[in-house]
C-alpha cells in the first residue's frame, strides 16, 4: 500500500461527495484523496462505495463510506451531526447525485417517477444546504459546488421533468450564494457537459459513449475549481471539453 499523501493541494480538508459509486461522483472522489483530502463517500451502493474506498486506500487516501437514500432526508441531518462531531467542520461539499428521470410527454410521466426524481434532484440539495451549511461556515474557505445541466438552458419536448428539476436546482444555489455572500462559502453550479456516464447512456442510446470526455477529465476540473483563487461565490462554471 502507498504512504499517505502529504504533498497534496488539498491536505486536511473534508469533502463531502455524493453519487461517489459511480461515474462522475467515483472520479471525483478518488482525484480529492489523491489530493490528499479525506473524502465522505455517499450513495445508495454499498458495493459501489467499497470498490471506491479500496481505489482511494490502495494510494494511500482516506475515506469514510456512508450509504444512504438521498430521499432519506432525516439521514442527511444526522450526517450533518457526526461530520461536526467528529471533524467540527467541512471544507467541501459536491453534490453530483441525480436522477434523468422519464424522457417523455409531461402527460404521460409516472407521478411516482415525478417524485422521486424532484425529491432527488432538487429537495435532497435543499436539505443537504440545510445540513451542510453551518459545517461549511467553520471552513477556512468552503466550497458547495452542485452539478448542473445544460438541459436548464432549454426549451425542449420530452425533457421536461429532468430539465424543470435542474432549473430548479440552479435556483436553489443562486439564491444560497445570495444568502452567503460576504462569507467564507463559495456556492458554484457546475455543467459537466457531454460525459461518459451511465445516466448519459440512459439519455442518448444510440450514442457512441467514445465521443464524450471520460468522468476523469470532469474530475481534475472540478479539482482545479475547488483551489482556484478569486471570487466565485455565484459562478455557473461549464467544464471544458479535452
């Protein structure tokens, strides 16, 4: 096993990652313990979760693993609560889990489907600001950076519950950068763009997955985001293509 990192730009500090068993959230998670931050593993898979944690550990990274529904609200308080007694702060929230929901006519979409993908999307955010919030306040320069999507931007047929969740969402973090600005906390919508992922996949079947950017190049970005200077409290920030 690796030595422990202590050369990385991000040694001491505490992130919280959810959607870290796979794609985008895995990527990122695995590039924050490589940079020497200790990473807070959250997702539905427990599987998942371990086979992360053992990539992060096999160099020498640190993590803690928390499988939990994001719809299970009242876990996300309590993981609020044991992040503060056991660390007394938190430097680094990503918020990448997410749902694609139902692509289709808004008339036909299943109200469960409707639910659980705006219970997912969006009120899981709310609740994780509600939680995160006073942990982040402690942090010498805390970052809250919620991943986006492009299909915000657009008025198109067949997206509507997946787009209507993200437009919601957008407006969540713009208001919370409202609220804390003047403060150590930069809340930051980020648009990953065309990447190789599953709910990818799921949105575009015909689509040769070889023609959009790896999760890890994704990773490294939202990385750079998180130790660049200046002010970006507010920012809606689109990943670059490679």
């Amino acid at each position: 096993m690796s030595s422990k990192n202590t050369h990385g730009k991000l040694i001491n500090k505490l992130a919280v990652v959810t959607g870290a068993s796979r794609g985008i959230g895995a990527a990122t998670a695995k590039y924050l313990a490589k940079e020497g931050a200790h990473v807070i593993l959250v997702a539905r898979t427990r599987g998942g979760l371990e086979e992360v944690d053992d990539e992060i550990r096999k160099t020498g990274g640190k993590a803690t693993l928390v499988p939990m529904d994001l719809t299970d609200y009242n876990r996300i308080d309590e993981m609020g609560a044991t992040i503060f007694q056991r660390f007394g702060k938190l430097d680094i929230l990503i918020s990448n889990a997410g749902l694609l929901g139902t692509l289709g006519p808004l008339s036909q979409i299943d109200t469960k489907v409707w639910e659980q993908t705006m219970a997912v999307n969006v009120t899981a955010n709310w609740r994780l600001i509600r939680s995160l919030d006073p942990l982040l306040r402690l942090s010498t320069s805390g970052r809250a950076i919620f991943l986006t999507s492009s299909a915000a931007q657009y008025h198109r047929a067949f997206w509507g519950l997946y787009a209507t969740s993200k437009i919601a969402l957008e407006m969540i973090v713009s208001t919370y950068a409202k609220e804390t600005s003047g403060s150590n906390i930069a809340a930051i919508l980020f648009n990953p763009g065309r990447t190789r992922t599953k709910m990818r996949a799921q949105a575009y079947p015909g689509e040769d997955p070889k023609t959009n950017k790896r999760p890890e190049f994704v990773a490294q970005q939202l990385v750079d985001l998180i130790t660049l200077k200046g002010n970006l409290n507010g920012k809606v920030i689109t990943a670059d293509e490679p």
